[in-house]
C-alpha cells in the first residue's frame, strides 16, 4: 500500500534527481555520514562513475574509522573516490577554536576540493539536509562563499528523508549514528590540536569497541564527558570497569557520565545560551 508519506518522499527524490541532472558534474564532499553517504550514491546513480566525484577530506578532525568507512562504501557503491589531505590546523583561527570554527574547516576545504571540481567542470556539493539550516553552522556560510550548492536543501529533503531513501536503496548507513568532525567534542575557547583530537578519536573507537554505537566524548583537558543514548546509561554503568579503563589508557585522569544523555550539538547550545 502506498501511503502519503512515500508519493512525498518519491516527490523529493524526483526534485533531487532533477537537481543532479541540472548540475550535470559534480564533486560531493563525503565525509562518510548518512547524509554525504546518500547524496554521494544518488549523485553516482544519476551522474555515472564519470560526472559524480566523491571526495573525502582527510584531517586530524576526521575519526580514522570514518576514513575507512568512506573507503569501504566506496568500493561496495562502485563510486570514484578520492582521499586528499586537508589542513586545517595550519590555521590559527580553526586552532583557537571560537563559536565559528567551522567556518574556517569548510574554507580549508573548499580550498583543497575547490580546484578538483574546476578541473572537472563541476560543481561542490555538500550532504546539507533541510534540518540542518535550524542549527549552528558556520561551514555552511563557507562552503555558500565559495560556490557549493546544497541539493538536498533545494529538494526539502529532511534527516528522516535521508535515513527512508538510504533504507529504500539497501545502503547500510541507512541507521547510521549522527557523526560529526572530532573537533565538535572540544568546548569552545579550549585550543585544538592534534593530540587532543587523537585523544578523543581513541576514546570513542575503544568504547565503540565495547559496543556503544551512538556516543560522544567530550573533552574537558583530563576529564572525558561521556554521552550515550539514554538506553545505553544501564550499559555504561554495567561495563563501568572497562570503559574506565579504556579512557584512562588513552590519557584522561577523570571519566564522567553525562545524565542527560547523547545531544548532537549540545556544545553550541551550551555557548550560545551564555
């Protein structure tokens, strides 16, 4: 039976296809998350190997699973893919970490992806949902400054749309958790650096390891806040031990739980109530 719900989702898909089709070549950022997953898989589907480029930044920022996660999807989506290396961290403005820090990622990445797409004739496209404009996000002011278009925005498709559509299609990253760069863990004001990032990459795939799939370690210089899914809290308390363990071996003296439970963004909601 088809329902109200699947003739509007097939409306969006429509309006995102013809929106691919009207850019003709395009370059996606893909980072590896449901949404960059997605548009970067329709884009090839669209396109072909030839007009659809993904491409995923690899930093300090980006978890070492995600990069390998990008890879795998990669071959299993037959997508063209490539890797480059960006540095954000040679700029001090990232570095000091203020309320637009992302600003300043997403300059550093439209610079390093920016000459691929003109070399190609093509067009930055970033996996930008229609939810994400209600939030916090410097980099999307960036990557608008330097010509990336946002696809799915133009086709009202929301972060639930994503999820429906990746299921529809049998891609995996369709219940993936909400990712996000490391960086997002440090609160702003505390300066960004490689060994801080590394830190938190370690403590999250130790814990990941333990099987907790939704979580966030917020960095607070020795002290690690540990955010799960409120369903995970009786986990987290059962395997007590060992997630103290894992955290202290990567360098946190103090582990904390956070009672209120996994909230993307809970960091720029904080700083921007003070």
């Amino acid at each position: 039976m088809t329902t109200a719900a699947d003739v509007s989702l097939d409306a969006k898909l429509e309006l995102l296809d013809a929106e691919l089709r009207r850019l003709e070549n395009v370059v996606v950022a893909f980072s590896g998350g449901v949404d960059s997953a997605f548009l970067a898989y329709r884009a090839h589907q669209i396109l072909g190997v030839s007009a659809a480029h993904a491409v995923t930044a690899v930093s300090p920022s980006l978890a070492g699973d995600e990069e390998a996660d990008c890879r795998s999807l990669a071959s299993e989506w037959g997508l063209r893919w490539t890797p480059v290396r960006t540095d954000e961290m040679a700029r001090a403005a990232y570095r000091a970490n203020d309320i637009d820090r992302c600003y300043h990622c997403k300059a550093e990445l439209m610079d390093v992806v920016g000459p691929i797409a003109l070399a190609e004739h093509a067009t930055v496209l970033l996996g930008v949902n229609l939810d994400d404009l209600g939030e916090h996000r410097p980099g999307q002011a960036a990557a608008d400054e330097r010509g990336a278009q946002f696809p799915m925005v133009a086709a009202g498709i929301t972060k639930a749309d994503v999820r429906a559509l990746s299921q529809r299609f049998g891609l995996r990253t369709w219940d993936k958790p909400a990712a996000a760069c490391l960086a997002s863990r440090v609160p702003y004001g505390t300066e960004v650096s490689v060994a801080v990032l590394s830190r938190v990459d370690r403590a999250e795939a130790a814990l990941r390891q333990l099987g907790f799939r939704q979580l966030r370690v917020r960095h607070y210089d020795e002290t690690a806040r540990l955010e799960v899914d409120l369903v995970e809290i009786g986990s987290v308390l059962e395997h007590r031990e060992r997630i103290v363990s894992a955290l202290k071996g990567v360098g946190y003296r103090y582990v904390t739980l956070d009672l209120e439970g996994f909230r993307s963004g809970n960091l720029n909601d904080v700083h921007l109530r003070s």
